[in-house]
C-alpha cells in the first residue's frame, strides 16, 4: 500500500514565556501565523492527512489546532509522549499503534525531525519551525514502510508562503 507521511516539526515556539518546562512552551506570534498557512499549502496540495499523530508539547498541539480549521476536516488525533523530541527510532516504534491509513501528519521536534527526514528520504532535509517534509513510501503497515526508504516528493516552508 502507498503511505504519504508528513513529517512537520512544530511552528515557531515562544521563548518569552512563563511555561514551566520545555513541554509546555506555547507558539510565538509568528507560529500562530505560520501553522495555518502550511495547512492551507498542504490541502492545495492535496495533501489532507487522513490522520494526525505527534509528541504531546503544548507547541505541536497548538500548532493542530490552528491547522485543523484549514484543513476542514474532523481527523482522528492521538497525542503521544514518546515523540517528544524523539527521532526515527521513536516514529517507527509509534508506528506500528497508526491507523491504517493513506496520509499521515506526525508532528514534532528537532533535532530528531531532520535526521529521520533525511534518513527516510535520503536527501538532507533541514526541518526549520513550521517546516514539513512530504513522504511517499510504500508498505503493509506504517511500520513496513518505515522500515524502507521514501521518496520526498515536497517540503514546505513557511517562509515561502
């Protein structure tokens, strides 16, 4: 089966914040504007995850939030702890809980966000706030195909929208 993932690291984060730890720091301004802007590039893409997966921070949340208006779709979500700032090994062990689905959004962090980007797709993808990579592989389960290698067929970047 075809599976498009995309991988998105959350919008741009407040360091001007009260929160009281990492896990709980919200989005800038500029976040709250950005998320929306890759949600309205995704669906002009046709790219509408079928799902929505990611690390609990209050950042990657919030960062749905404001996409799934745009998006105009009510999508499963699941919120997980081990995706907090976790990296390939971590998305391939959540994997094999994902619905089985043809499009997949998972948001989360960096540095872990970059190196399974560049990992799965085997081209340096630099995940910058707000950036998303778009995934085409192919496999029985989420965990099948995150077992092999993907092609990345876009990446998005807020700052040219």
């Amino acid at each position: 089966m075809q599976r498009r993932l995309i991988l998105m690291r959350h919008a741009k984060s407040s360091w001007d914040t009260s929160a009281p730890s990492d896990h709980a720091r919200p989005l800038n301004g500029r976040g709250r504007a950005d998320a929306p802007k890759v949600a309205a590039d995704l669906v002009s893409r046709g790219w509408t995850p079928d799902a929505v997966t990611g690390s609990d921070s209050v950042r990657t949340r919030e960062t749905w939030s404001l996409m799934r208006p745009v998006v105009g779709v009510d999508l499963p979500e699941s919120w997980d702890r081990t995706l907090y700032h976790a990296g390939l090994v971590q998305l391939r062990a959540a994997s094999v809980g994902w619905p089985d689905l043809g499009t997949l959004l998972v948001l989360g962090h960096n540095p872990g966000w970059s190196h399974a980007a560049t990992a799965l797709s085997g081209r340096p993808v630099s995940m910058t706030t707000g950036n998303a990579a778009l995934l085409v592989g192919a496999g029985a389960t989420w965990a099948d195909a995150l077992a092999g290698s993907w092609a990345l067929e876009a990446w998005i970047q807020p700052r040219d929208l």
